[in-house]
C-alpha cells in the first residue's frame, strides 16, 4: 500500500479534476480507480496527517493544533502524536508488513513522536517540510536544513542524499529504494509518501517552471470558469451547481497593470511546475512496481492534507534568483 500525500493543493489541480496543469500519470491512474468527490481534512498541516496517521479526530490524537504547540491545560494539544493514539504504521507492523515513509512529517520530534517511535521501519523525513533543494536559503540567519534519516540528524548536503536532487525526487527514490528492501525481505510494504510540495515556498527546477511561464496570462478569471466546467462535463459537479461569483475583495484579472499579471504568471507557473513534478514523480514510482511485478498487488492512494493555500494573501514575496525560485 503507497499513500502520496500532497501538502496544501487545491481540488481541482490534477488534470482529472479539472485542471489544466498536465498529470498524466496520476490522471492514468484515476481513470482506471475511483475518484472521490468528497474529502474532510482539518484546515491545517499537523491535524489533517496526524487523523491520516490514526483514524481519529486530531484532538483525539493529540494534535489540536500545528506541531510543537503544547498548551498545557489542553486534553487535545500535545504538540505531537499522543501516544494514545495507534498509527497504521504501527498495526500494519505487527501485522507483517515493512514500513515506511519519506517527505514532511510535522507530527513532533519529540522522543515518543518521531518516525521511528510511531511505527515505520524506515524513514527519510523532515521534521516540518519547507525543504526543496539541498542548498536553499533557511529561513532563519545562521539556520541550518536538515533531514533525519531512521532518527538520525542529517544536512541536506549530506554525501548519502546525493548531489544538487529536488525534494520531491528524492522523497520518491527513497521510498522505491523501502519497496526493494520489503521485496527483499518478502513482506508486503507500508509507504507513506508525504510531499513538500505545493506548500510555500514554492520551488522548482528552471525547466519545469519554464514550460509553464505566460500560460496563466490568460487570467484566473477565465481559468476558474475553464476548470469548473471541465469538472461539470467530467459529473465532478452537479449540473446544477453554478459557480460562484469572484468575492468582492478578489482582484479582477483584467484590472491588474502588465507587471502585476506577469507576477501572478510567474508565481502560477512555478507552482504549476511542482505539481507537474509531483505527477513526474508519480510515474516514476508506478513504472518501478510494474518493473518489480507488484504493481497489481499494490494499492494507490493519492490525497492531499488541506486545500489550496491563501496564507499571507497573494502580495507576498516573489524572489527569483536564478534557478531558486520561491515564492509564498
């Protein structure tokens, strides 16, 4: 069982809800499973993975709030999984199965929370994501970027990660790479891919984000009609549902100055480009449990932790040096 988990993505960004952002490979796979039209997540990063993790309601699992806040007459926020609560890792381990998980975490690094003390075999994560490249910029002056490795604390520039890769590369070679191992133990495999990406700040290779730049010149205007009625011809939406109308503190498209919608462009083109790498990455893994004969016995799931994101608002930063290209 593969679980990809996608980080603050909008419903209708996948091609087979809609968007235009090319998804082949994961569009292949909705067209032969089930596409599901109704999700309930709880708004925020740490909550929704930690009901994911458990089946329960994230308070229940004691993490009421992001992790690392721990408000101490609270019987809900922990700041981490409360131990408690049962991972599926954890049963699926006792079960037989091989475990393990690569990408964000952000359900404590605590002793008693980490990867390794919540039921996976194998890890590859970072404590609260934010990591794209090796070499990024920290947020914080001085700050180093790390990952852990079955616990133990790594930099990202460490000679076992390899050179100059791009997270959401990575986080799938690392999880074929706990697949072959399961395979070569003879145990059915656990996998928990959990995505940085679409979360800010945004970043991709320069020639993903070039193969989208001025295609969202168009506007979001004439976008947002455009998707909403692929989804009614696909039986997405009802036919009756219309679409709503933009909000009165949203910018019309056609009022914005040419640098302004070249800024928009831009920021889209670049968030386009790692959900584009995302499906990438997607083939990749599927075509490597073909190769290995167990794609048929392997079941796929595809979700995303919260909807698309409007933290900060969209006057934020936009900083392109070169191929570092956040924005947020």
């Amino acid at each position: 069982m593969v679980v990809v988990l996608l980080d603050d993505m909008g419903f209708s960004d996948f091609g087979s809800y809609g968007g235009e952002i090319p998804t082949p490979n994961i569009d292949a796979l909705a067209k032969g499973g089930l596409r599901f039209t109704q999700f309930y997540n709880s708004a925020r990063c740490s909550p929704t993975r930690a009901s994911l993790l458990t089946g329960l309601n994230p308070h229940q699992a004691g993490m009421g709030y992001l992790s690392g806040l721990r408000l101490p007459k609270s019987r809900g926020t922990f700041g981490r999984i409360h131990e408690r609560a049962v991972t599926i890792p954890q049963l699926l381990r006792g079960a037989g199965y091989y475990t393990a998980m690569a990408g964000k975490w952000h359900l404590g690094n605590t002793p008693g929370s980490t990867p390794v003390t919540r039921g996976f075999d194998r890890s590859l994560s970072a404590v609260a994501g934010g990591i794209y490249f090796p070499d990024q910029a920290t947020r914080r002056e001085g700050g180093t970027k790390t990952l852990f490795v079955d616990g133990r604390q790594i930099r990202t520039d460490d000679p076992m990660l390899g050179k100059d890769w791009y997270g959401t590369d990575r986080w799938t070679q690392w999880g074929m790479k706990f697949a072959d191992e399961a395979q070569a133990k003879k145990k059915p495999f656990f996998l928990y891919l959990a995505h940085v990406a679409p979360h800010f700040p945004l970043m991709a290779p320069e020639a993903d984000i070039a193969r989208f730049r001025g295609k969202y010149m168009v506007g979001w205007d004439r976008l947002r009609r455009e998707r909403f009625a692929r989804q009614q011809a696909m039986g997405l939406i009802g036919p009756n549902q219309g679409l709503t109308e933009r909000p009165a503190s949203a910018t019309a498209w056609d009022s914005l100055s040419t640098a302004e919608r070249e800024r928009f462009d831009t920021m889209m083109a670049i968030y386009a480009a790692t959900i584009a790498r995302v499906d990438k990455s997607v083939g990749d893994l599927v075509a490597h449990l073909r190769e290995r004969k167990t794609l048929d016995n392997t079941l796929i799931l595809i979700l995303s932790d919260n909807g698309g994101n409007a933290e900060s608002g969209p006057l934020r930063h936009l900083i392109v040096p070169g191929r570092r290209a956040p924005s947020h």
